[in-house]
C-alpha cells in the first residue's frame, strides 16, 4: 500500500522547495500560505476526501488537513514576488 501511495503522489504531485534562512520570516510565509489556500474558492477536495468525515469542523469545511493559520493573512503581491525569487535562485 504504500508503494501504490508513493508512486501516487509521484505521479500525480508536483513540489516546490526554496530555502528561507529566517525562522520568524519562514513561519510568515508558511501561515500565508496556508491562508491563501484556504480562502481559494477553485481549491476544493474531491467528492471522497477522507477529511470531510474529520471530527474538527474546521478540517470539513477547508479541505485542508489542518486547523492553524486557515482564513488569516493570504500572500501579498510582495511576498509572491519574493516567493518566486526565492524559487529562481534555488533552481
């Protein structure tokens, strides 16, 4: 089984991984991000997400697989400038 998830998510996903040396400044960014999820109307999870039958409300109504930073601050015009730059010079 987790062969079959492995693959999966090989073939189907696709990451990203910049570096940011900053602690306070790499919470910032992965809070936004979050957030910026959460509010995508497009973003939603398939008919059979597991997550709707979660416990915690917050985790139904997201569908995201978490409950801190949902619905804060999305990312700014600035930091997704500084996102990109930050992935330019990783590559």
């Amino acid at each position: 089984m987790e062969q079959q998830v492995t693959e999966y998510i090989q073939n189907n996903y696709r990451f990203v991984v910049f570096r940011t040396d900053e602690k306070e400044k790499r919470l910032d960014l992965e809070s936004k991000v979050i957030s910026t999820v959460s509010f995508c109307q497009e973003c939603q999870p398939s008919k059979n997400w597991l997550g709707k039958y979660s416990p915690k409300e917050k985790i139904q109504q997201s569908g995201l697989w978490l409950v801190n930073e949902l619905y804060k601050e999305p990312l700014t015009n600035d930091d997704y400038i500084e996102l990109e730059n930050a992935i330019k010079n990783h590559s």
